[in-house]
C-alpha cells in the first residue's frame, strides 16, 4: 500500500475525532463554518497525516533474520552532506530524494507563517525540530517497537526537510497579500440558529454516540480474553449503544447550565425556556422522551433508516413555521438559540 494511499486512510480516521473541536470553535467564534478556514484546517490535518505516513510505512515483516546483517551504518547516516555523494553516484533518482525531501516540509513552513504567525527563526526551529522527531522514530526502531530499524535516519535529510521549511516560509510571505486569512475575525452570534445548524447538531450527536461506543468496545476487544468475547456480542452492542445515547442525549443536558447535548455544544447552540433562561429540567426529560426514546427504539431495531426520515419530516414541518420552532421545542415549551444568546441573557440578569 503506497504512503498516498496510507495518508488518506488517516485522514479519514483522523477527521471524525478532529473535526467536532474545529467545528465547535468556528461556531463559537463566527456562528457559521467559514469556507476558506475550513479548506486551511483541512489541509494541515491532511499534511500531518502524510508526514506520519511518510514516517512510518510502509511498515516491515518481522522474521527471524530481520536483523540479520544490519550494522549502525545502514541505520544511521551521521556524515553531513553524504547525499550530494549519491547525486554523483547515482544521479536522478538520489536527487528526487532529496527534492522529495525539500518539498515533504514546505508545506510545514507555510502553515507556520500563513496560518500560525510564526516568525521566520520559530519556523525554521520547528521545522527542525519536526524533522528530528522523525528521524529520531526512524533511526530507533519506531522507539523500540521493532527489534531494528527498517528506515534510515540521515543527517542531510535534518538539513534537506529544515530548508524545505524555510522555503514554505518564504513562499508564505511571498502570497500574503494574495491569500485571504487564515482565520477570519470573530462575529456576533446571537441571531436565531437555523435549521442546517440545529440539523447539523443532531449529526454531531450521533456521531458522539458513534464514536463513544466503537471506542468502549475497542478498549474492551483491546483488553483481551471475556471482555473482547462480551464486546462482540450483539445484546452487549444494543445495551452499550443505550447506555452511551442515554448518557449524552439525557444525562449531560440535566447536568449542563445551557442544556445542550454534546452535538449541542459543538455547534454552540442552548436549550432555553421562553424567558431566555435555561430550559428547567422536566422540559429536558420531556425531550427525551418525544425525540430521543424513539430514536433510541428505532437503531436498537436496525430501523436506523427511520431516524432520517423522520428528522427530514420534524425539519419540514419547523422550515413551514414562521418561528422555525420543531415539534420537540413546541411538545416541551424549549427553543434552541445560539449559546451566545445565553451567556447575554445569563450575564444581563446578573
């Protein structure tokens, strides 16, 4: 499997557990994802995901005689500028290595200058410091994982990765009058959240719970012996699923000030009675009970299907209503406003 390959499947896997922090601080900030930010952020996890790929894989079969005839000097290059050496000697190809090599850290460089503000010596250490880091991982076996080094640590390629850097500085620097910013200025956010956002909140809560129970089970599989057997069963799935929808749909919002659940949160969204103060209590269970008991019936039943449709329906009835309230603020007196609006609400009653 080539490291290109590697790198998207870790960004795949990365995504889900990076993007609800991001997210949850671009509504925080601007009450709205912004487009360009969005494409920035992305683009760094996508390059720290290469770096690690490029790092460590393609990852080796240990056998017996994996070790065999290997000396430090076939895992540890320590004479500065050996590489012009394999230019001569070997031409193209030990020069794509190191142009490989150069270009591997410019982006590194320019996202420390376009998107972090480092000055030009704060990148250039970084980039030096990334590049160590790597080598080091290399030179040491993945820290002791395998028995030997399979990756050879060069010295030239601190020297190649740190100029890569300091070029995607310099390029940085060079389009700052062209880019937009990075990050935009933060807003007011205390209108009404529309339907795409409350929609999106109720995404972030199955997710939540998705992630929640795939990483309970894991860390149960992980454990070995009876617990992996009762984490592969289907009643202990159902009853895991429950648990942890139960937890983040009832229990976090009776022990939160502004009522929200987790995909609440991350879209910085609260739950309010008409006043503007947080919804009391028995409107939260009521909540639950209208929404979320029928959702947690219909998964536990695989009629997951179900769940959409009927989210699409609540969402069409609140998009006909002048207000934009749904069935479920409606059945327990709540609305849902940005949590802007509660903390105004909150520090003007004070």
């Amino acid at each position: 499997m080539s490291e290109s390959i590697i790198t998207l499947i870790l960004f795949a896997l990365v995504v889900p557990l990076a993007v609800l922090p991001w997210v949850h601080r671009q509504y925080r900030l601007f009450g709205k994802l912004r487009g360009w930010s969005a494409f920035v952020a992305a683009a760094g996890v996508l390059y720290a995901c290469g770096l690690v790929a490029f790092t460590l894989f393609p990852l080796p079969v240990v056998t017996p005689d994996f070790c065999a005839d290997r000396r430090l000097i076939d895992d540890w290059q320590l004479r500065p500028f050996a590489s012009l050496d394999d230019i001569v000697r070997a031409g193209g190809p030990a020069l794509q290595q190191v142009l490989l090599n150069v270009i591997l850290f410019a982006p590194l460089g320019f996202l420390l200058r376009y998107r972090f503000h480092r000055g030009l010596p704060a990148a250039t250490a970084l980039a030096l410091a990334t590049s160590l880091c790597v080598e080091i991982t290399q030179g040491t076996a993945v820290f002791g994982l395998y028995p030997c080094p399979y990756r050879l640590a060069d010295v030239d390629d601190l020297m190649t990765n740190t100029l890569g850097g300091v070029l995607g500085w310099l390029l940085a620097r060079l389009l700052a009058g062209v880019l937009p910013p990075a990050v935009s200025e933060p807003t007011d956010d205390t209108a009404p959240p529309g339907l795409p956002r409350r929609g999106l909140a109720f995404a972030g809560d199955l997710l939540t719970i998705g992630l929640t129970q795939f990483a309970c089970q894991a860390a149960l599989s992980l454990a070995g012996g009876r617990l992996r057997d009762l984490a592969g069963t289907r009643w202990f799935g159902v009853a895991l699923g429950a648990a942890v929808l139960i937890t983040c749909t009832l229990v976090v919002p009776l022990l939160r000030a502004d009522r929200a659940t987790p995909g609440q949160f991350v879209f910085h969204l609260a739950v309010l009675d008409a006043d503007g103060n947080p919804a009391p209590r028995p409107a939260i269970v009521l909540r639950f009970a209208v929404w979320w008991l029928p959702v947690l019936l219909l998964t536990s039943t695989g009629h997951t299907g179900w769940v959409l449709v009927s989210a699409t329906v609540i969402g069409l009835v609140a998009r006909l209503r002048t207000d934009r309230r749904s069935v479920l603020g409606l059945a327990s007196r709540t609305r849902t406003a940005t949590r802007a609006t509660y903390i105004a609400h909150t520090t003007a009653n004070r």
